[in-house]
C-alpha cells in the first residue's frame, strides 16, 4: 500500500513505520522533523496549515513515481501519529489546538480526496486517569472501550474531540476510520532501564492502568488494521496482554483498586486495559513483552 505517514519521526511512529516497510508498504513520512531512512521520503510539513495538508496528500512522495506518466497515484490510507504528544510541553490551549486543527485538517484532506482508509492515534488518556489531578480510579476493570472518556487535561481533551471528528467525518465520507487508543509506548531498550523500578514500585503505573503497548506490536496493530476493511468507524484499545509490573493483576486489584467493579476475572498477569476488541476485529496478537527481555533477580 501507498501510506501517508503523520508523526513518524516521533517515538511510535519511527517503530510503527519500520514494521510497515518491512510488510512491504511504501510509506511516505510527513513530520517536521526527518526520520532519516533512505527508504522512506521525509516530507516538511505543518499540519495545522490546510493548504500543505491538502497538497502533500495530492502530490508525488518519490522520483520513481514520475516515470509511469500516468500521473500522482492516489494515497491507498492515512496513518495520522503527528500531535503533541504529552501534557507539559507546549501550553495547554496550544496543545489542543494543534492536535485537534491536525486532525481536522487530515481528515478533511484525506476523505475530499478519496483516500479509503484513515488510522489514527487517539490514547489511553482519554479514559481520565493517566493525567488526572490527583488519584482518578477507571469506573470499572478491565477497561474497555466502552468506558466512559471525561478527562480533565488539555492532551486528552484533544483526543476525544478528534475522536467525535473522525466519527463524523466517517458519517460524511462512509470510510473507514480507525482511532487506536494507545497505552504507554515501550521501546526495546527501555525494558532494562525502565521496568526494573516497575517492579519495584508498582505504583508507579497506576496511571498508565498498569499496561504497556510494545512499540514493535504497535507496529503489527497498524498492520492489521491497514489489513483489515468495511469495519467503518471504530476505536481500539492497544496493549500487551500483561501488565507492566511483577505483582499478580490479583494483587494488583486487590492493592489498587479494591471496590472497583470487576466486569471479568483477571489472571496472572492479565493487563487490565482490555484488547479482546482489537484481537477480534483485526487480528491484533501482540508478540513483544517485557519479562521475556530482561532478568529482575527474581521470578516473576
């Protein structure tokens, strides 16, 4: 396939291409700053300018693909990662515009010119409790899709309303558009530096709802779904299927969230940010977890 890549300089994005080159695709990276494979052009661009969105999308990405002489081949999908990533980088009004004008602006180019699929990043965030002031508990465990999203951060609001765009957007176009509501992002090597202290003090993921999304099996995630047609508009929780910390999801539930209504029984180490919905639907089988990467000096 022909992709249009958003954000794939960043820390998602540049593992999420490099799986997509390996399937095959030709993916073109739209970023303002260059991911520096020579296999995939890096094109300069401002999201948040209409008109460059509008033109990148309907313009050539390489020299090979002047010589048919049959004209700018159409993008066969969108895969929207470009967006500020965090609270606390940029000011919080500046945050949202620029997630939300970036995604408008994807969608509104991409279903006006014809492309057939749109992927894109929503977040973990939205369910209220990664950046929540204070201790926010999930209304109830595993979290599921259906949970509610009210968060409280300028980030996440963002995310919610691209959400209810790319919904409407799909209303308008009948094209599917999937959102992935991504969990922390591991990379390789982040295994050893960062996950003997999860170990340590579980309570350090609390936030993050005690899950992790490997970034190689993000990478297989967007496969899927590139693979994956006629599900029309769609959002998708992204996780491994263990949580991130050496205690039993029991003993999790039982020191964290006591009284937080159970919708199912966890076992093991069974993450308790659902993605029964993604394995259903696109065939999402993540490969890549942590304790198979790194010794703690103990079994776990």
């Amino acid at each position: 396939m022909r992709i249009f890549f958003t954000g794939g300089s960043g820390k998602a994005g540049r593992h999420a291409i490099e799986h997509l080159v390996e399937c095959g695709h030709r993916v073109t990276n739209a970023d303002l700053a260059p991911l520096g494979r020579p296999d995939v052009p890096d094109l300069r661009i401002d999201l948040t300018d209409s008109g460059q969105v509008f033109n990148a999308l309907s313009s050539y990405a390489r020299h090979d693909e002047l010589e048919p002489g049959t004209g700018v081949p159409r993008y066969d999908a969108v895969v929207h990662f470009a967006a500020i990533p965090a609270i606390l980088i940029r000011p919080d009004n500046e945050t949202f515009r620029i997630n939300v004008t970036s995604t408008y602006n994807v969608l509104d180019a991409a279903t006006a010119l014809g492309v057939s699929k749109v992927i894109f990043a929503s977040s973990e965030t939205t369910y209220g409790v990664c950046f929540a002031d204070g201790e926010v508990q999930p209304e109830y465990v595993p979290v599921d899709e259906e949970h509610p999203t009210v968060p409280e951060d300028s980030y996440a609001m963002s995310k919610v309303v691209n959400e209810a765009t790319a919904r409407s957007f799909h209303a308008r176009s009948g094209i599917d558009i999937y959102g992935l509501r991504i969990n922390n992002v591991i990379e390789p090597h982040e295994y050893e530096t960062k996950f003997p202290a999860f170990v340590a003090d579980p309570a350090l993921r609390r936030r993050n709802i005690f899950a992790y999304i490997d970034a190689r099996d993000l990478g297989h995630m967007v496969d899927r779904c590139l693979r994956t047609d006629g599900l029309g508009y769609e959002v998708f929780n992204v996780s491994n299927d263990d949580t991130s910390v050496g205690i039993t999801s029991d003993a999790v539930y039982e020191r964290f969230y006591s009284g937080v209504p159970q919708r199912r029984e966890l076992t093991g180490h069974e993450t308790f940010y659902a993605n029964d919905k993604a394995k259903r639907l696109v065939g999402f089988t993540p490969r890549h977890g942590w304790r198979d990467s790194i010794d703690t000096g103990r079994r776990i």
